[in-house]
C-alpha cells in the first residue's frame, strides 16, 4: 500500500475521530443527565418507596429523557402510559389464559392495539409491547402491576424535572450556526469573485464541490433551530429567551435560499471559467462586496443580534445591480440574477419582510 493512500486513510481517520469526540461533547450534558436521573429514580423508587427491584424507574427516567430535547414532556407521558397500558393487559391475560409462546404473541398483539386505538406514538406503542412482554415472562405476584407502573411514575417524574435544567447551548446553537452559514456564503462568493477575475478552471471545480457539501450546514441550523424551541418549550426556566429564539429561528428559509442561490452563482461562474466565457468587469467586484455584506451579517447574528447593522451594506450591492453593464452571454446573465436573488435573501436576513426585500432592489438597466 503506498504512503499516499496511507496517510489518506490517516487523514480521513482522525477526522472521524474529531467527528465523534464533538459529537459526544455536544450530547455530554444530555448524558450527564440521563446518568444523574437514573441514579436518582432508583434511589426514590428503592430507597424512599421500599419497592424490591424498581428496575422500570431508571429506564423509565431514561427513556424520557433520551438523547434530544425534542418532545421530552411528549415522551414521560407516553412512556407512563405506555407502561400501564402494557402491565394491566398482561397481569389481567396471564391470570386467565396463562403464559406461554401463543399467550404472549397474544398479549402483546392486544396492547400494541389498544395503544394504537389511542392514537398513540411509537413510545407509547412500544413501551406497552415492552411491558405486556416483561409481566407475561416474569409473572409477577400481586400487587406487580401497581409496583411496576409506580416505578414507572417515578421515573417519568424525575426525568420531567432533570428536562427543566438546561444547559444554555442549545440556545446558543442556533444562532451560532446561523452565523456560520451566513459566513460560509462569504467564503463562497469571495471565491466565486477570484474566479471571475482569474478565470482558471481548477479552482472553480475545487470550489464547486466545495459549494456541494453545504447542504449539511442548513441541516445543522435545522435541528439546532428544533432543539432550541424544544428546550424554552420544555424549561420554565429559559421560558424569557422563546421571542428572541423564534426571531433566529425564523431566519432559517431565508439563509436556507440564499446559500442555494449562492451554489447556483458558484456553478455558473464554474461555467463560465470552463468555457473561457467573458464577465463583465464590475461583477466580480459586486460579488466580492456582497460577500463583505454577508460577514457583517454574519457578526451580528453571532453577536445574537438581528443583522439590521448589516443592512445598508446589502442594500448598497443591491443598489448596485441595478447600474452595472449587461452582458450579451446568457451564463453571465444567469450570475446577475442570482446576486440579486441571494441580496433579497439576505435582505430578509436582516428583518425585512419578503416583499420589502424585493421592492428594494432596482430593476437592471
């Protein structure tokens, strides 16, 4: 195998490994908290109840929780009554009909269909299969299913106060990633405006795939943009940063169609570096502007502030669009518009509505 292939494989594994270690940071607090509320449920189930073996308190707790913000008061009432959906089914079958391999595809058969019947979502179906299964093999003596759906309670009510302590990233996060997206449209039209002017074919290829891969960082702002409402949703605590929060996270489709509009400029001036094409001489410049204009909205936003100080920088490129010369080749055409497309976008950015963003932007002579 030659050095080039190894050290390849190298590169791509330590990214990997970076890949993973972040992942495990950002879901740190989440793990801290599953660890703490499980401890916690058995210890108020086992040593404050007295109950023998409350081993469904922790996994309740667990389960509750789980590794997102998302829906968490969703999940402690479907995992509570999923639990006591599944133990009477099975306490109440297994005493008439017994146990066995017929009676337990029986059992679980009916729960999941009564849970079903209840409109219930997958936690809820599932939990009530679990729980008809682990009775109906157990055969727990009297009082079982009380005990059962108590450590049940239990742990859906721990995890329901660990879910209102929250850290402060996932508010953070939104508005972080909404600065990194708008940064990366800079970095994309800064490279977009060298290749107008060098005109080589290499480095717009490069910076084509590079504009390909970006569909990850909307998707990012995405779940960070879920996560951060879940968290104000679900914490009374962080209840005074929802308005702010929904502000950021109503920037998400205007970011999300600018970067669009910045791939489709990337690809045509990829075009029109492959096929020696002409630009007319200021397109170049009124790119590279708009990437500054971007920058500054990208400041504010990680500044945790509405981009309107980056305004006038946008208006002044889209103002801009309206005076420069035409071209007769319809590629370089094609990067006019999206310059302006991607000014409207970022326009909406900064607080204005999508009609004022459109108003805004001259028509080209």
């Amino acid at each position: 195998m030659s050095d080039g292939v190894l050290d390849r494989m190298w590169s791509r594994s330590r990214l990997s490994l970076r890949g993973r270690f972040d992942r495990w940071r950002e879901k740190l607090w989440v793990v801290a908290q599953c660890s703490v509320a499980a401890g916690l449920a058995w210890f108020v189930a086992h040593d404050l109840l007295g109950h023998t073996l409350p081993f469904f308190a922790p996994i309740a707790a667990v389960l509750c929780l789980g590794t997102s913000y998302g829906q968490r008061l969703r999940r402690v009432v479907e995992v509570t009554l999923g639990v006591a959906i599944g133990v009477f089914m099975a306490d109440v079958l297994v005493s008439g009909i017994g146990s066995g391999a017929w009676q337990l595809g029986l059992i679980v058969f009916l729960s999941m269909s009564i849970a079903l019947f209840l409109d219930a979502g997958i936690m809820f179906v599932s939990q009530a299969a679990v729980q008809s299964i682990v009775v109906t093999v157990l055969l727990p003596g009297a009082g079982g299913a009380f005990l059962r759906w108590t450590d049940a309670v239990v742990g859906g009510a721990v995890a329901l106060l660990a879910a209102m302590a929250v850290p402060a990233a996932p508010l953070r996060r939104p508005r972080e990633q909404a600065a990194a997206v708008a940064r990366k449209i800079a970095q994309l039209l800064r490279a977009a405006s060298d290749v107008m002017v060098d005109g080589e074919v290499t480095p717009a290829l490069e910076l084509l795939a590079d504009a390909r891969t970006t569909d990850r960082l909307i998707r990012e702002l995405q779940a960070a943009a879920e996560e951060g409402m879940a968290v104000v949703s679900s914490s009374p605590f962080r209840i005074r940063h929802r308005e702010p929060l929904r502000r950021m996270v109503e920037l998400v489709d205007p970011l999300d169609r600018a970067l669009r509009s910045t791939r489709v400029l990337v690809r045509q001036t990829t075009i029109i570096a492959y096929r020696r094409l002409p630009v007319p001489a200021s397109y170049p410049g009124l790119t590279a502007d708009l990437a500054s204009a971007a920058d500054a909205i990208a400041r504010e936003l990680h500044a945790d502030r509405i981009a309107t100080a980056a305004r006038d920088e946008v208006l002044a490129v889209g103002a801009a669009t309206g005076q420069v010369e035409r071209s007769d080749i319809l590629t370089a055409e094609a990067i006019l518009a999206q310059l302006r497309a991607i000014v409207a976008d970022l326009l909406m950015v900064t607080g204005m509505g999508q009609l004022e963003a459109t108003d805004a932007l001259p028509p080209p002579r």
